[in-house]
C-alpha cells in the first residue's frame, strides 16, 4: 500500500502503519487518543479561535483579514490549510491582507488536528520556508506539533484507505 501521507518517515514506521491499516486498526486507535470533535462549526468561531492563537502567539504580525473553510482544498490543492497576502496599495500606503483558509475536512476532527494546522499557517506569516526556524516556530506555539502532524498524516492515510471516522 501507498502511504502517500506518510512517504517521508522511515520504513520500519511505515509498515507499523502497513499492519494497523490491514488489521483495520488505525480508526481505533486515533479515535481512542482523540475522542471528540471540536465545536467550531461557523466561520465567525474559526476566526475567533485563530485570532485568540495569533493573539497569543503573533501579537506582533499583521492582523488576518478573513478566515475561512474550505471545502475545495483537500482535493485541488492537496493542502489542509492555505495562508495568503495580498498587497495592495491604498492611498499612499502598502495594505497588506492576510487570510488562513482550513480544509472542511476538519471541520468535525479533533481539536487538536484543526491546532496543528492553523498552527503551521500561523507560523508562515514569519517564517515562508519549511526549515529548522519554521518548525521551532510551531513547536513554540504547539509543543506537541510533531506528534500532531504524524496524527493527522495517519489520519488521512485513514481517509484513503477506510474513509472516515465518527468522532463524538
């Protein structure tokens, strides 16, 4: 099996993987760790909870112009999240608009999924590239960022193989 999602770690963690698949192990085992869903369903609760985040950690960076679901991203971009600047000028000034896009594939995960991906395009508005800074910057904000990640790789490895799962 192709585990696409999970092609950059090594060998031995992907036939772990290979095996929970084929036992049809994986579904049990994200939903044991995260058992419910988050309740951020309207775009306005998507906004609040990535300004509380950016707030929190990014005080200093521009503000976000608009933040949204998206139904189209999973599928088009192969991306979970998308971050965006737009630069225009008014009047005599450089206007800059920042939007976070989060795939609607997570509108009913986990918390701590819908974390790590705002998280990481919270963390391109300092750092572009995806480099030693880039994810110091995101452990920062999510220490359990790496950990998340590989759970939301195997997630959609899920996806693929079994469809998907009924958090509570």
């Amino acid at each position: 099996m192709n585990l696409k999602y999970l092609a950059h770690y090594p060998e031995p963690v992907q036939q772990q993987v290979r095996e929970l698949l084929e036992q049809q192990r994986v579904g049990e085992l994200l939903l044991k760790k995260y058992p419910k869903a988050h309740a951020i369903r309207s775009e306005r609760a998507l906004y609040d909870y990535v300004v509380d985040l950016k707030g929190e950690f990014l005080r200093s960076s521009e503000p976000l112009s608009k933040v949204a679901w998206d139904n189209a991203l999973h599928v088009i971009r192969n991306a979970l999240g998308t971050h965006t600047t737009v630069s225009r000028v008014q009047g005599g000034r450089l206007k800059a608009k920042r939007e976070i896009r989060v795939s609607t594939l997570f509108r009913e995960a986990p918390e701590d999924f819908l974390r790590m991906i705002v998280v990481h395009e919270l963390a391109h508005f300092r750092v572009r590239e995806h480099d030693k800074a880039f994810y110091a910057l995101c452990t920062r904000m999510e220490p359990q960022y790496h950990q998340l990640e590989f759970d939301v790789r195997l997630y959609l490895t899920h996806l693929d193989a079994h469809g998907a799962l009924a958090w509570g």
